[in-house]
C-alpha cells in the first residue's frame, strides 16, 4: 500500500501571467529607408467582435497585440475595455494592470464603467489589497471616484470579510461629499451582519431611512437572515411587520424558524404568504422540504412537493436533494435511486451538493462501489469532486476497514490538487489504527501542521481508541500529554476512550488515577464515562462503589441508559441483591422511559439462578416470553449452568418440562 504524501502536491501553483509588450515606438532603419505599404484600415467594430468571440485567452492578446504594433488600427477605449474585461474574468491582474498603464500613456481615459470592471476582476481574483491600491490611484488614468465605484471597491472588501477596511473606505467616500444610495447600504448592513453586530445594522437601517435613502427588500432580507441566523426569530418578525412583505423576506423568516425545527410555524408562513397574494417560490417550498426530511418526515415532504407542483412551481435541484437526503437518512436506499432517477429524467441537472449526498447515502449503506461510479460519472459530466466528495469516500471505506480502498481515494484526491481537511485526516487515521499500521497513524498526524490541518481532538480520539482497541495502551496514555504539543486540549470522549483501553487491561491503578485527574479538572461526566467507569468496578467485583456512582450519576442530572441498566442489574445480581435488581427492572419497564435489553434480563436471570434457584429463574424465564422478550443463546446459557448446577436439587426431566412449558 502506498498512500501519496500530500505536501508537495498540495501547495497550489499561481497560474503565470501571459507575458505580451505592445510595441508604440516606430522603428527607424538609417541605412536604407524602405517604402512601407500602407494596412488596411481596420474598424472597431470588426476588433470588438473578434475579441468577443475569441475564446482562447492567449489568442485574443496575439490579436490585440499585433493590431497594436501595426499602423492598421489605434486602440480605442472600447478595445482596451473588452481586452481588460477578458483579462479580468481569467484573473489575469498583471495584464490589466499593464493595459491600464498603456491607456494612460497613450492618453485614453479611463471611464467610470472600466475602472468598475477593474475593480469586479480584482474581487473575482480575491485581490482586495491590490484592488485599493489600484483604487487610490483613480485620477492618474483621468476617471474620478463615483459611488459605483466606491460601491464595487467596498463589495470586494466585502467579499474577502476585510471588516477594518471597509470603515475608513466609507469615511473617504463621505469625505468626497459622496452621498452613499441604496447600494452602499446595503453592502454595509450585509458587512455589519457578517460580523454578528445586528444591532448596529439595525441603527444603520434607521440611519439610512433619516437620510431619505428609502431601504429595499435587499436591506430588510440582509437583517433578517442574520436575525434567523443569530436565533432571533421573533425579532424578525416584529421587523418583518414594518414594511411591504416580500418573498425573500419570508423565505429568511421560514428558513430561521426550519432551523429552529418549528415546523408549523413554517407552514404557517407560508399561508400568510398566500393569504396575502404572495406565491411561494422554490427557495419556500424547498427550505421546508429540507426540514422535513432532516426531520424524518419524508412522507410529508413528497405531500408538499404534490402541493407545489400543483400550483405550477418547479422543483429545482435543491427541492431533489433534499428529498434523496430524506430517503437516505430513512434507510429507504431504493425509493433515494428512484428519485435520483428521476430528477435526471425531468432534465434537472445534478450538483457537486447533490452527488455529495448520493455518495454519502451509498457510503452510508455500503454500497461503495456504487459510490465509486458515481464518482466516475461526476467527473465525465465536468462537474468536479470537492474535498465533500473525497472525504465522503475515504469515510465508507474507513468504516469498513478497508484501507486499500481509502488509500486508492487518497491518492486520487492529492493527484487532483486537492487539499484534504479534518475529516480526511481523522478517516485516514481510523483506517490505519485498524489495520494496526500505528506508527504511519501517527506520521500523519504529525503532517497535518505542516499541511495547514492542524489536527483536533477528534482526531487524537480516533487515534487513541485505535491504540487501546490494539493494545497498545500506553502509547494512548502517553498521548494525552503529546496532545498540548498540538495545542489540541483532550475532551471528556479523550478520557472515556483511555478509561476503557485501561479496564479492559486490567490496569485499574491507572484508571483510578486518570478518574482523580477528571475530578481534578472539574470535567463534567456524561453517561459513557459513568457506565465505563462502573463496569470497570463491577469487573473488579467493586459492586457497592458501582450502586454508589450510580447515586452520584443522577444527583449530576446525568440521565442514565440501557447501558447504565446492564451494568446497576449485573451489579446487584453479583452483590446477592437480586430482589432489589427484580423490582428495579419492573419499575423501569413500568416507567417506560427505558427499555431494559435481553443482555439485563440474561444477568437477572443468572442472579435468580445462583440466589434464588432455578426454579424462580424459571418463573421469570416464562414472564420474559409472556411480555416479549425473546432469550438469546446467551440467555439459554445461563439457564442451562444454572440446571446443571442445580441438579441435585431437582430431577433434570422436571427441569427441562418446566422450561419447554410441559410442566
């Protein structure tokens, strides 16, 4: 097996510049004038429309150079704008801001819209920096600041979350006896909310009202989404109030409350929508349909898929993979393919999200080389994996063990440039640790930093667990302290995990001593570190410090489970207390907030069986069938010892009627 290191692979390359001089310098020969014959004149129109059509990059510049070094055609406004537009949307900021400098020398000014087109090529290469530095520069290619202008430069800052840029820009805008409109605004309350001050873009939204810039369904929809977000539904609403209802604003409304799982509140927007003349649109129905599903409701959401396609509304891409997700999180793998199936039948046409949550739905159901083609076709119809994708992949076949098959994804993924994240890391990890391979486990880890994945506690939990599941306890107890080398601080499933491997070993010393440690901590324990902790006692036939954790446990408000049963019966049992074990699982059952398993009625009956007798233990075999509980060949075990053990005590045919019921 050979798993590809990703460092030298995984640090992206900047795509170089297309070089290219435009020649504007005639060239004198002293020894021997020649006559030059004079080109053709060339339109404008006839250069913008090849440069539009032209869809090779390097093309278009060997075009628009050779013009420029001939004496066919000067470059107008027009041209330069075109070329630099291309340049842009190829990210190629070298080239425009070489063609900028060569308008300014040839003296063509530079308009509003150019400058607007500079700045927008500038947020698409994710170049804010160099975006205000070009900025600052505006009047040295004959164009002034404008609020289009300071709009496009502010939504750039904006899109790389550059918060502390974005005041002083404003303050300069203001400083020029600009008047901000609508759109500044607007860029303004989205900066203020992505930066959690809802309050301050609620002031802002007074603010702009007081100076007559009348807010837009933008502005109302940018404060609301964030007051869903942030949990403050009701808020939103009393918002929502003060103004004409949109569709965006409800769909931000529905979406806040889906999130909050209050389903009939989302219905009952979206009657208010229709009361009110206002159709819901796709984003409406689909947002709801996501709830359901994530819900379970599956059933529900395909009703209201019925009610939109009833009222002329078209599913999107969107509407299809939430549904899919539904069916997968319901276990229903067949009814998922069937819609799959017929979402590419109505002509709608898949996404990265969208194959994401198939993969994930084979993956979660095994079916990896059903997940593996799925793949495969994604890549044939242009629409690239994502690291989503990838880790999707390796996460199967972690599950299964399967470290071939992980490796073979993890090369895959490296070879296609991409970077892998947490999640790859920690399933990779997983799948070494269960094939032993520890030390490359380890490695990994330690490549994570020098990746720029710095690894999390889930990861060292992951590693940990393989250690102790391969007996090599040590390595995880010393690991605990390895882990502030990575500034990684070990959590309450870090302890649970080690607390385990030790019991299971049979170093109860060191158990103890890391269970003084969480006390030490003030860690708060949950049900997996109690139950551990009491069956390691109970193990250690430490039966009545298990009844006493179990006080402890609920004075803690720590709620207990059928685990926590398991082990309290098993513990009464081996104590001798075996009526006390009988009338707490009579009263557990009665109370129905748990459901006691065969494995607690198997240690009760072993209880009645070495206490009470193996007649009682027949009595209580035929109560458990009565109320159906079903034994197990464990079950059947116990019982059998317990004959055997007792055959002195009663004749082993009387035995064997009672048990079939012949008595």
């Amino acid at each position: 097996m050979y798993l590809r290191d990703g460092c030298s692979l995984l640090l992206k390359l900047r795509k170089p510049s297309i070089p290219f001089v435009l020649n504007t310098n005639p060239i004198f020969n002293l020894d021997k004038p020649q006559p030059q014959p004079q080109p053709s004149p060339v339109q404008e129109s006839h250069v913008v429309k090849v440069l539009k059509h032209e869809q090779d990059i390097v093309l278009s510049l060997e075009y628009f150079k050779s013009l420029a070094n001939s004496r066919a055609f000067k470059h107008t406004h027009l041209t330069y704008h075109v070329m630099i537009e291309k340049l842009g949307r190829n990210c190629e900021m070298d080239g425009v801001q070489y063609l900028l400098q060569q308008m300014k020398l040839e003296g063509v000014a530079c308009s509003e819209d150019l400058f607007i087109c500079v700045m927008n090529s500038y947020r698409r290469a994710r170049l804010a920096d160099q975006a205000l530095k070009m900025f600052y520069r505006i009047r040295e290619f004959g164009c002034k600041p404008t609020v289009k202008i300071y709009n496009h430069l502010l939504d750039a800052l904006l899109g790389e979350n550059r918060f502390k840029m974005i005041s002083p820009v404003y303050n300069n805008m203001k400083g020029e006896g600009l008047e901000p409109n609508v759109f500044t605004y607007n860029i303004l309350l989205k900066a203020l909310c992505k930066n959690g001050k809802v309050d301050g873009a609620c002031k802002l939204l007074v603010e702009m009202s007081n100076k007559g810039c009348t807010p837009d369904a933008v502005s109302y929809t940018t404060i609301i989404s964030s007051m869903c977000k942030f949990g403050q539904v009701e808020e939103a609403k009393e918002l929502a109030m003060r103004f004409a209802p949109v569709v965006p604003v409800y769909n931000a409304l529905i979406n806040g409350v889906c999130k909050e799982y209050k389903i009939k509140e989302a219905f009952d927007l979206m009657s208010e929508m229709v009361d009110k003349g206002i159709d819901p649109n796709v984003v409406s129905y689909s947002t709801i349909i996501s709830c359901l599903s994530d819900m379970g409701n599956v059933d529900l959401s395909l009703a209201l898929l019925a009610q939109m396609l009833m009222r002329g509304c078209s599913p999107n891409v969107h509407t299809f993979t939430s549904l899919i997700k539904g069916y997968f999180l319901g276990g229903r793998l067949g009814d998922a393919l069937g819609l799959w199936n017929l979402m590419i039948r109505e002509g709608v046409k898949p996404n990265v999200v969208s194959y994401n949550t198939l993969i994930y739905g084979l993956c979660s159901n095994g079916n990896m080389a059903e997940a593996i083609s799925i793949c495969n076709q994604m890549e044939k119809k242009f629409c690239h994996p994502n690291v989503t994708t990838y880790s999707t992949l390796i996460y199967g076949f972690a599950k299964s063990g399967n470290l071939l098959g992980a490796s073979e994804i993890w090369n895959r993924m490296i070879n296609c440039g991409c970077h892998p994240n947490v999640v790859v890391y920690t399933s990779m990890v997983d799948v070494l640790c269960q094939n032993s391979m520890f030390d490359q486990a380890y490695h990994l880890i330690d490549n994570m930093i020098t990746d720029g994945c710095p690894p999390t506690v889930v990861t060292f939990n992951t590693f940990i667990k393989g250690l102790c599941g391969g007996g090599r306890v040590e390595w995880a107890v010393r690991l605990l302290d390895q882990m502030e080398k990575y500034e990684c601080l070990p959590n309450i499933r870090t302890y649970n995990e080690l607390l385990d491997g030790l019991f299971r070993v049979n170093r109860f010393r060191e158990a103890c001593g890391l269970i003084r440690e969480l006390e030490e901590k003030k860690m708060e324990l949950n049900s997996v570190t109690y139950n551990t902790i009491m069956y390691g006692f109970s193990c250690h036939g430490m039966q009545e410090r298990v009844l006493q954790l179990l006080g402890k446990m609920l004075v803690n408000g720590v709620k207990p489970d059928s685990i926590t049963v398991n082990i309290i019966i098993n513990a009464y049992c081996k104590a001798g207390k075996v009526s006390t074990a009988i009338q707490l699982l009579d009263k557990i059952t009665a109370g129905k907030e748990l459901c006691p398993n065969i494995i607690a009625h198997t240690s009760l009956l072993w209880g009645i069986c070495n206490w009470l007798g193996i007649e009682e233990a027949i009595v209580y075999l035929h109560k458990m069938i009565n109320e159906g509980i079903f034994p197990n060949i464990a079950t059947w075990d116990v019982l059998v010892r317990g004959f055997f053990n007792n055959l002195g005590h009663m004749g082993p045919i009387r035995i064997l009627d009672d048990i079939l019921g012949n008595g």
